[in-house]
C-alpha cells in the first residue's frame, strides 16, 4: 500500500495530535526558562515537569509513528526522524540539569523547528475521503 492510498487511522490521527501537544510544550519551555531568568524561581520547577512530558510525549510520538508506518499512513522518515528528536529532548534534559547553557538553548530551538517541520509534514499529507 503507497502513502496515496492509505487512508487515516487512529493512530495516524492520534500521531496528529501528539504531535501538536509536542509542539505546545516545546513552545511553552522558553516561555517558563524566560520567567526563571527574570527572577521567579518557583517556575523552574513547571520547567523541569514539562521537559519530562515533553520526552513521554517523545516516547508516544514514536509508538504512534511506529503504528502509522504499518497501516502506510507515514512514511519512515517521520519514525527515524522522531527517534533523533528523543536523542536530542534526552541531551536537553542532560545539560538542562548540567547547566550547560550553550548546548542548552540552540538544542532546544533545533529541537522545536524538527517536531514543528514533522507536524507540518504530517498535516501536509491530507487525505480526502
């Protein structure tokens, strides 16, 4: 079956919308790091939490894609290229609690614009009934 004639699925659909609540998330961690940088240190804390979600959702984003690529609803690309976005939300975790800054902050811009160009994709991809 050829990714013009899949037709969606739940997982695909569900891949849609994990993908969109990754990007939120992801948007929102600049928002909480501004916030602790300008002097309220409770907000580190809703950091922290959110840049575990952000791998959980990671780890659901590849199951979904995983599911998607067996139904040919995606392509492999979007499996592989989620795996290295976990690789690189695993990093940013690492020098997030190492204070390494200057991997630190381009990661996670590098991060956001890889799940912001797969959500892009995967909307892209429309299918008509």
């Amino acid at each position: 079956m050829t990714l013009a004639e899949a037709r969606p699925n739940f997982s695909f659909l569900a891949l849609r919308f994990v993908l969109i609540a990754h990007g939120c998330a992801l948007l929102a961690q600049p928002s909480l790091a501004g916030e602790f940088l300008s002097g309220t240190d409770g907000v580190v804390k809703f950091h922290e939490w959110t840049g575990w979600a952000i791998l959980a959702l990671c780890v659901v984003q590849i199951a979904l894609a995983a599911f998607a690529m067996r139904s040919g609803a995606v392509s492999w690309w979007l499996m592989i290229g989620s795996v290295f976005v976990l690789l690189g939300e695993m990093l940013q975790v690492a020098t997030g609690y190492l204070r390494f800054l200057r991997v630190h902050v381009p990661l996670g811009v590098i991060v956001f614009g890889a799940v912001l160009v797969q959500t892009i994709a995967v909307f892209r991809r429309g299918y008509r009934e």
